[in-house]
C-alpha cells in the first residue's frame, strides 16, 4: 500500500491505569464552552421541528374537565424510513408518551460511550468509569453548524498540538467502534489521523488527508475506497469499523471491508494525536463508542442509525420517550401547539402576545446578539399549558420577568402549591409543595434575564450555567396529575415571557437533565432563529 502507515518516530506514552476512576469531572460553566460560536448565519435548520424522529403519539389528560385535555392532534413528521425510530410509547397514568429515540445496538456489551452532550475536557464516558484525559496542548467543547450537521452540534475541538486519551477501550481480542469525527483544517499538512493508537498499529477513519479508512495491523479497507475530495473529507464523518470486517460509514448500508482486522494480546488506549509525531490533525470528535465484541452487520447498521441521526438531530434534551410535553420557542403562539403528544396551551384570561426579540450583543460583546420568540403576557394575562405535571415529575423551562415591576411567580399552580422558576423577584427558585431549593430573601430588584432551570420531585435542580444540583429537599408528591398555569390561582402574578416548556413523567437523571439543559441554555446563547 502506498499510503501504509509509517512505523517510525514512535515515542511511548507514560502508562495510565485503564480505568480513569468514577469521579465526574469537576464541570466548567458553559460559557467556558462557548468560547467559539456560531456567526450570524448559523441559525436552526427552519424545519427543524419536522426533522424530529417521532411518530404521531396520542395524549390523554386523566381529567375531561378544563382547559388541560387535549382536542387537537399535533402531528410531526419523521423519517422514519431513514433513521426508524427504536421503542414504543410508554404509558404513565394516562399519559402517553412520545416514541424513544435511536440507540445504539448491543448496549450491554459496550465498553465506552462518549456522548457529544457530555464533552467536556475530562469527558466522561456514560458507560462505566472512563472519562477521557487531556495529555498535552488544549483543547475545548464548541457547537458547530454544518459540514454534514443540518442542526448545531456540539464536539471536543482540539489542533495539532493537542493530545487526548479515552482510556484503554479496545478489548484486544475482539472490538467494534463507531464514531463521528472530522478534519477542522483545509491544510493538508494538518491532516493526519485523528482517532488511533501506535502500539498496535491502528486508526479509525482518517489517515493522510483521506477519510473513511480503517486500519488495524493491516489495511482494512482499500486505498479506492478513501474520501479525497477537498470539502467532503473536511465534513463530519459517521463510521463503524467491526473487527470481523465490516466498515460502513455515511448513510449507505455498505461494507467497504477488505479484509478483517488485527487482534491483539491486550487491551489498547484510543487517543487523538499521539503516538505517531508527524501524523497529528486539526480535529473534531463529536461522539466514540467501543464494543467488546465484533458486531454482526445489523447491529453495525443499527448503530450508524444512531449516529447518522444524532449528526442530523443536533442537540436534543433528554429522555424523549418519557416526555409528556415539549412547548418549543419555534412554535410559541397564543395557542400553542405542543410537539409530544396532543396538548396545546391556551389563554385563560387578557390578551398574550407572541414577541421578537433581539439582543443588540451577545454574552461576548460580539454583534449581533441572539434572537428569539417567546410567549409574553402581563399581569392581567393568564395561561394555562395543560394537566402536564404527572406525579414523580420533571420540568425544564426557559422564563423571564419581562420588567422590574411584577415579579412573583410565572410557572406555578396552586393546588398544589407549585412554583418553578420564580417567586418575589427571585430566580432559580423550586417550591413543589415544599421548599426545594433555598429562598433568600428577595433583592430590590429581580432579574429580567432569561432563567434555563430544570427539576424533578427527587429535589433535583439545575439553573443556570454549572452542572450543580441546586436542590435541598425532595418535592411532596402529589397524588394525581395537574396543570402547569401562569397567572392563576393566587394573587402572586407577574409580567412574564415564556420562551420554552418541557416536562417528563419521571425524574430524570442527573446525566439527562444536564444534557437537557445544555439544549436550552444553546437557545438562550445563540437564539431560537
């Protein structure tokens, strides 16, 4: 082979334990994450509700009275002939929930998973122990729009001079990865390989300004069979190389394999420039699972199912197959159409007002700022989001106060007593029929700035911009279903925007409500347009 991969210049890494320990990383804010956005042109695909993998789900509210029940069928389209869509609804009192999302085949036997909403310079892999290390340079966690990603999506970013290591998440005998990675360079001196190891010889998917390769010992796939083209080995690459020979990659169910590939005595580390001195890229790794095992060409095929819908979907919030409503910021209207299910929001009294709103600068000085659309209403306007809030429940909202004035509560109910969000011009602030969260008390003046804010009846709580749990104390369940209202039941109202709603009809996780927050602060920061 021509372009064999060259055995010289080795340098050895220090040996690191396999297992990288338990421990999360210690989380940077998002902003530190946000070093590197969007320009103006980088907004959300304008179909992007219709992109959505769900199938048509029925929603039934427990109680035929009120303004809750649902009477209009919301349809969104899928396509599902591409990406299917893996589950059934579930059901939870009544509530049906939307199908689940794509997942990747054979679960029990991955190794690692390192999911793009995860990154972080520590990333931690959701399956087991590992979490990945920065070994030299710098690298970061940006959102990208484009070169294959119809939406923004979110990825480690590192040069050159950057080293990282996933840990030891090869089995030596057996394996199976799969990932999503690109060159971020047009020079060609700056692409080499990205996902690889010295010892074995080994590299997934780019080598020598080519992609869609494979090698493991020995060439796995052909040289014809590389991607040469200028701009289409710059774009995100989806690819799963089985050991037993099977390589797929993009959207075509095709083995481009020539040949098995190697199998080794030990386990091996997967890192990103290091090894080979003079083979380094500029790189993006959006998402990297390992297998211990070859899988067979249907779970290979399932799994790059998986990956061609996350590279299309781009961020999502979390556990879709439990949600029992998602108000979006796109569809935001006076009677607002949920995306799961049948409900839709509707004013209860006054007059709403469906609102535009641009920032003259964005959080870094930069021009243009974000813009959005939201729900707006005053004190004299009511709403009502429907009997939403299940039992053992979880919210995730994106409210403001829209001025100095009134600031009580925006998201609320009064039986039971429930606030989400805001009291008294506090922010960042949970009641579930108790105290959840702390509540100093109340500054001279509120903020009017958008709150990203997540809970469940656990006493889990997320606000703002760091992955803590602000939360004290459980919630009180409630013994059936209710209402999500603002303005109604109690004399505490407010002037207040309402941007995004969605609720789960169980507690999610820590690990899925961060990765449901992290879709919602994308909006605030680069704007629903």
């Amino acid at each position: 082979m021509a372009h064999e991969p060259p055995t010289e210049e080795v340098y050895s890494l220090e040996e690191e334990p396999g297992r990288l320990g338990s421990t999360a990383p210690s989380p940077s804010t998002f902003l530190e994450e946000l070093t590197r956005m969007f320009g103006k042109e980088m907004t959300p695909d304008p179909d992007w509700a219709n992109q959505m993998q769900e199938p048509n789900a029925s929603q039934q509210s427990l109680s035929s009275e009120g303004a809750g029940s649902p009477d209009v069928q919301v349809e969104v389209d899928g396509a599902g002939d591409v990406i299917p869509v893996q589950g059934e609804a579930q059901e939870f009192m009544g509530v049906a929930a939307a199908a689940a999302a794509p997942l990747p085949a054979a679960r029990p036997d991955i190794v690692a998973w390192y999911r793009s909403e995860d990154c972080a310079k520590a990333w931690k892999s959701s399956v087991g122990a590992w979490k990945g290390r920065l070994t030299k340079g710098d690298v970061q966690c940006l959102f990208h729009l484009g070169e294959g990603a119809r939406n923004p999506v979110r990825f480690l970013d590192g040069m050159i001079e950057s080293g990282y290591d996933f840990g030891e998440i090869m089995t030596g005998q057996d394996y199976t990865i799969c990932s999503i990675t690109r060159y971020t360079s047009d020079f060609h001196g700056d692409q080499q390989r990205i996902l690889t190891n010295n010892n074995p010889n080994f590299l997934h998917g780019h080598h020598a300004s080519r992609a869609g390769i494979a090698y493991s010992s020995k060439w796995v796939t052909n040289e014809n069979v590389a991607i040469t083209d200028p701009t289409e080995r710059q774009k995100w690459l989806v690819m799963c190389f089985s050991r037993a020979g099977i390589v797929m990659r993009g959207t075509e169910r095709k083995n481009i394999a020539a040949q098995e590939g190697g199998t080794y005595h030990k386990n091996f580390n997967v890192y990103i420039n290091e090894g080979y001195l003079n083979e380094v890229s500029d790189f993006g790794a959006m998402e990297l699972i390992t297998w211990r095992r070859s899988l067979t060409e249907p779970e290979l095929w399932h799994s790059m199912h998986y990956l061609n819908w996350r590279l299309k979907i781009g961020l999502q919030p979390a556990a879709q197959s439990a949600m029992v409503a998602w108000f979006k910021s796109e569809n935001a209207n006076r009677v607002w159409p949920s995306s799961v299910g049948t409900w839709q929001g509707r004013v209860t009294k006054g007059t709403t007002d469906v609102k535009v709103e641009q920032k003259h600068k964005d959080y870094f000085g930069r021009t243009p700022g974000p813009k959005w659309t939201y729900l707006a209403g005053s004190t004299v306007c009511g709403y009502d989001f429907g009997e939403i809030m299940t039992p053992d429940f979880t919210i995730c909202s994106v409210t403001r106060y829209l001025n100095k004035f009134n600031q009580a509560r925006i998201l609320s109910n009064f039986h039971p007593n429930f606030l989400h969000g805001h009291h008294h011009k506090r922010v960042g602030l949970a009641h579930y029929s108790t105290w959840v969260t702390a509540h100093p008390h109340p500054p001279e003046v509120g903020d009017t700035e958008w709150v990203v804010m997540c809970g469940n009846r656990e006493g889990l709580v997320m606000s703002g911009l760091d992955r803590t749990n602000k939360g004290k104390h459980p919630g009180v369940k409630y013994h059936k279903n209710f209402n999500l209202y603002i303005n109604e039941g109690l004399n505490e109202v407010s002037d207040w925007g309402v941007m995004e709603v969605i609720t789960w009809n169980r507690p999610l996780t820590e690990e899925e409500m961060w990765t449901s927050m992290v879709y919602l602060l994308w909006k605030v920061h680069i704007g629903n347009h």
